[in-house]
C-alpha cells in the first residue's frame, strides 16, 4: 500500500523510525508545532495537502494523520479521493504514551498537566506543554457553537476544562527516540528551577506504528471515507466520529 501522512514535527523521530519499519510506502509531510498556536490555520493547511493529494498523480490508499483532535485543529477535515485515518487521541500526548488507556490512566483527571517528551522540547518555542484544554478549545468556540449548539458547546467547555496540577512536569520517555537524554536532563533542571517534581512515564510507539501499518482498529483509529469529514465527541472512549461533509448528498 502507499500513504501520505500528514503529521506535526513534535513526532518527526517517532514517525521517521516508523516509516523506516513500515512494509508500505509512506509519503511524509510535517507541519511545525507552532501551527497548533492557531487552530484554524493548521486546518486550512492540513485540508490543503488533503486537497493536493486528491488532486494529483498518485494514487494512494489513504492519507493518514499524525494528530489528534489537536485543539479542534482536525475537527472538520474532510475527505476528498482518498479516505483519512487518525488515531483516536485527543492531542499528541495519546501518540507519545502509545494507547488510549495510557493517557486515561494518567492524564484523565489532569488533561491540561505539563509534560513534555524529547520530540515536543525540541522543536519550537516551550520545551514543555502547558496550555489548558479549555484555551486550546476557546480558539473555536464559534466552530462548536455553530455544530453542536451554544448549550452543548458550553458543556463541552466546561467538561473538558479541568485546573491542571503545575506541581510536576512529567516527561513521556519513548526509548528508541530518546537520543542522548539529554532532553530528559534538561527537563529534569527546568522541574527542578520552578520547584516542581520531575515525573517519568514510559512512552510507546504503538500508535503511530499501527497508523503506519494499516492496522486500523475501530476502537484506536477513524476511518473517514471520502464525502465525510471529523467530527468530534470529547469522550476518553470514541474522541471523534466521521460525518457526511455539510452538502453532502445534496449536489
């Protein structure tokens, strides 16, 4: 099979080992963590290269995404020639711990905790992530508003927003992408400078590599076929849901 992927550069290790793995042909394309700074626009971008690819020569099976729902970033992407699949993740930080269970484990009660992992720290502005979900989704209020309604929209908001406990970092350590550790140190003094706890979680490459290998389970991953598009759910079960494209059979 070949793919496109679409994925955010704070997983460039994780995704470059994977795609040196992978039994099929993979063609990469990275956007810059500061992109998630402004959730609409990484939408157009990525929406983009889906279009781009549905317009061009090749002819692939599906175009994969390395996000999560990404602060509304991939809500409404739509699928044009080739079906979109991404994983059932809330944010990068699901890819990064490998399942579902994981994040829920240890990042349920606290979805806006600061962590941080060799990939996030190393490209582009803070090294540790410590944006509060109900910012990340007040960027598309409007959008949610306009999709699920504003009394469901306020609930949402209001689920979602949980105080995040700033009294640790914890850093999501994948071992085959940890390099020298020397992130991890660094990590460790900044915990040690705001006089916080330095917390380790072991990471896994299960989710990207299953993204990469066509093994799309339905509880892990979303299979969205052309003429739908990502809706989401903002449970810790489901996520996002694929929907007909606004139009849709109409035309």
């Amino acid at each position: 099979m070949r793919f496109k992927l679409l994925a955010c550069d704070v997983i460039t290790r994780e995704t470059c080992l994977c795609v040196a793995r992978c039994a099929h042909t993979v063609d990469p394309v990275f956007t810059r963590k500061g992109e998630h700074n402004v959730p609409g626009r990484l939408r157009e971008l990525l929406q983009g290269h889906i279009d781009a690819a549905a317009a061009g020569e090749t002819e692939y099976d599906a175009v994969l995404l390395g996000y999560g729902l990404c602060g509304n970033a991939t809500l409404g992407l739509a699928a044009r020639r080739f079906p979109l699949v991404i994983p059932r993740a809330h944010d990068c930080t699901t890819l990064f711990l490998g399942s579902k269970a994981a994040f829920r484990e240890h990042f349920a009660d606290n979805p806006s905790q600061p962590w941080a992992s060799t990939g996030y720290a190393e490209h582009g502005g803070a090294p540790v992530s410590e944006g509060s979900t109900r910012d990340w989704l007040g960027h598309d209020y409007a959008t949610l508003i306009a999709t699920y309604g504003e009394e469901n929209a306020r609930y949402i908001l209001e689920t979602m927003h949980v105080a995040h406990d700033d009294s640790a970092i914890w850093f999501i350590d994948v071992p085959e992408t940890r390099g020298s550790g020397g992130t991890e140190a660094m990590i460790r003094r900044e915990a040690d400078a705001s006089g916080r706890t330095f917390r380790l979680l072991p990471g896994s490459l299960r989710l990207i590599e299953g993204l990469l290998a066509g093994d799309w389970s339905a509880d892990e991953y979303l299979v969205v076929p052309p003429g739908h598009c990502v809706r989401g759910i903002y449970d810790m079960d489901e996520v996002m849901r694929a929907a007909p494209e606004a139009g849709e059979g109409n035309q």
